[in-house]
C-alpha cells in the first residue's frame, strides 16, 4: 500500500489558519483591552478577521476530502463509504468528545470551587446542560444559531461539527452522482449557499429601504427597529454558522480538487502562472480584509444581502487558488513549505484548535488566583501572558497527538483502501 499523498507547502499554511484564530480568540473574550490607537487596530484590522482562518480550514477540507474521494473511485471503482466514516470518525471524535468532557465537566467543576477566578465574562461562563444534545450529537453550530455562545473553551466545537456534518455527507454525493454530472452538482450547492445567504439578509434589506432607516432624519417606528435588530442578529449567526451557509467554503475547495484532478488544462493553469498573476489573488485578499468592515457597515445596507452572498465566495476562491498555486505553480514567489518550523507545528492544526481555547482558560484563571493579573492593563503581562497561552497549547498539542491522536490515527489505516495511486505524482516531476 502507497501511502497517500501529502501535500507538503500546506502545513505552514495550516498554522497561519490556526494562529490567525488564536489571535481572535486572544483578544475577543475582553480578557484585555487597551484604549490606545495602535492596539485597537490590531485588535480590530487584524484579529478581528482571524475568523477567516476557519474558513481558509473549511475550504482546504472540500479540496483534501474531494480529491481522496475522487482518487478512490478513480483506482477502485466505488467509494468504501464505511471505510471513510470510519476513517474520519477515528480522526475527529477522540478529541473532540474530551473536549465535550472538558466543557460540560471539567471547567464547571473548576469554577464551582472557585468562581471568583473565573477569568470569562459572566455571560461566558457556563453552559445549561440540557444543550449537550448538540454536542453529542455534532450540532454545536446549531446550537449557536438557536441559543448563543457557549463557554469558551467549547467555541471551537461549531466548526468541528460542520466538518463532521460535511463527512457524512459528502462521500454520498461523490459515490452516487455520475462524474459528467458531478460538476453541475458542486456548482448548484455553491449557487444554493449564496441564495441560502442572501435570502438571510433579505427582508433587512427592505425595512432598511422601505423605512429609512439610515436617515436620521426620518421617524423610524419603535416596533420596525425592533424587528430591524432581531433580524440582524439573527441573520449574523446564520450566515456565519448555519451548515448550508458554509457549505461555499467546502464546494470551492471541492471545485479546486475537480478540476485538478480530471482537467490538464486546469493543472497547466497553475503550472504556468506567470508571477504577475499569482500576486494579484494575494492582493485582492489584503485588499478584502482592510475593507472587510466597511462592507458590512450602514452604508452597505440597501445592499448587505448581496454582500453576504458573495463576499464569502470570495474569499473561498482566493483561498482555493492559493492552494493549487502553492501545490501546482513553478513560478511562486515562495513555497510555504520551507517553513520547517511553521509545518511541524501544522501537522498539529487540528491539536493546537482543539486546546487553545483550554489553554487560554488555564492560562487567565492561573494569573486571576495568583493575584498576577494587575489591576490596571499592562500591554506586557498581556504579552506575558500570549507567550504562555501559545506555548501550553503546543504543549498540550503535542502530547494530545502522541498518547490520543496518534494511537487512533494507526487503527485508521486498517480502513484505507489497499490501492493509492497518486494521480498529482507525474505532473510535479
């Protein structure tokens, strides 16, 4: 048995995903905060878009899980759906059910002995049992859009629940809709999450433009910017975590692993690319992120339905080139895989996302009891204290990976398929 491809520049790749995460989440649960200009702009121009990370990860599984999927049916003929549940079951479910563990025990456990170290604020400290359903059952992202936030260190969970959500169904798709009709299909579920989107923010859009509600000037009634409110909310969480909404993401990925798999002209395309056009995609993707707020402000109300349409479209498809450009093209500025140190620390994504919510818990409540945190914000106890964060997640990433993940991860591969032809080999000698 070859063992199956590895795609060796997308591990750093990986890592700068997780840590743009981190980042957001370091500086989202108020744990700090400093008044002055410089930190609010690295607070709000760069952490505050670390959420993209999760969505770069969303767009890297549609391209990884396609293409296995493809090259299977391509050397055996059929996709070994059980073998593939089986796979990515043996991968997801013992970190993420400690973790439950962690959520729903651990760490209430931990603050009934000593609450008044309890570094969240008070609206992020517990959460009602009667929701584990949600946990048990791989519905954390539905538990976001019909109730709220959940304790912290169980935010992560939402997009593992995607994930998992996308294995089951996925495979199903690939096995049974006939490979000439299989494009068409990915494209229709990329048009159906933009409408899905859309369709979120649509009857905003008309009590924007209908009411005035952007003119100050204008009476606006109480009960319409109540409802104006809700919507709003609502349509946030929606667009943000609802299954369907998400599914851009993956497609794109997927859309990338189609064409690159049974297209030469398509694998030719970033062969060739001339330097001039691998940068522009880069740029585009600055660009989307320094605006990323103004397109979300009131201006763009009469059209915020489009906006939410689209925008994660965008971003999908530049994550989707920077992946077959960092794979397939000769003319790359650089190659992220000459990260060493950015690519070990990679092969351990799912780990570092896993714990780094944990071990920002760990972290904070630990300088709370010990009377470390000052009273007053000290930009350099809160530097302290990320080095400390970033640091216990490895750690604990690391032993996570050799006594949990790793002993699973070799039951795994009793469930590989016996051939794994590599159908990228011959076009990167």
């Amino acid at each position: 048995m070859k063992p199956l491809r590895h795609f060796e520049n997308l591990d750093a790749l990986r890592f700068v995903a997780f840590f743009s995460v981190f980042c957001l989440h370091i500086t989202s649960f108020a744990l700090y905060y400093n008044g002055e200009s410089w930190y609010q702009w690295i607070e709000t121009s760069l952490a505050q878009n670390g959420d993209l990370g999760v969505n770069f990860f969303f767009t890297l599984s549609g391209f990884l899980i396609t293409n296995l999927l493809l090259q299977e049916r391509e050397d055996t003929g059929k996709i070994n759906i059980g073998s593939f549940y089986a796979r990515r079951f043996l991968r997801i479910w013992p970190l993420y059910f400690i973790l439950v563990f962690v959520g729903f025990v651990a760490i209430p456990a931990m603050m009934n002995l000593a609450p008044q170290y309890n570094p969240f604020k008070p609206e992020f400290s517990l959460i009602p049992f009667d929701r584990i359903g949600y946990y048990l059952g791989f519905l954390v992202n539905f538990d976001l859009v019909n109730n709220s936030y959940p304790i912290p260190v169980l935010a992560v969970l939402w997009s593992i629940s995607v994930e998992e959500q996308f294995y089951i169904f996925w495979p199903l798709l690939i096995a049974f809709i006939p490979r000439k009709y299989l494009i068409y299909s990915l494209f229709a579920v990329l048009i159906g999450a933009a409408f899905f989107r859309f369709m979120q923010w649509n009857e905003i859009v008309h009590l924007f433009n209908t009411y005035q509600l952007g003119n100050v000037d204008v009476p606006h009634p109480p009960d319409v910017v109540t409802r104006f409110t809700e919507l709003q909310r609502q349509a946030s969480v929606t667009t943000r975590f609802h299954t369907i909404s998400i599914f851009s993401d993956i497609t794109m990925g997927a859309l990338l692993a189609y064409g690159l798999f049974y297209s030469d002209m398509v694998r030719e395309y970033f062969r060739t690319l001339p330097r001039k056009s691998i940068v522009l995609p880069y740029i585009a993707a600055i660009v989307l992120v320094v605006i990323r707020d103004e397109t979300y402000s009131l201006q763009f109300y009469r059209i915020i339905n489009w906006v939410h349409a689209i925008e994660p479209a965008l971003f999908s498809f530049i994550f989707a080139f920077i992946i077959g450009e960092q794979h397939y093209s000769q003319e790359s500025f650089f190659k992220f895989g000459r990260l060493k140190l950015l690519s070990s620390w990679g092969k351990l994504s799912y780990g570092l996302y896993v714990w780094h919510l944990v071990a920002i818990w760990l972290v904070f409540f630990a300088f709370k009891a010990t009377n470390l945190q000052p009273t007053v914000d000290n930009p350099w106890v809160f530097l302290g204290q990320i080095v400390l964060c970033f640091a216990l997640t490895l750690g604990m990433s690391i032993v996570s990976y050799r006594f949990i993940e790793r002993p699973f991860l070799k039951f795994r591969n009793r469930f590989r398929s016996s051939q794994s032809t590599d159908h990228f080999a011959k076009d990167l000698n």
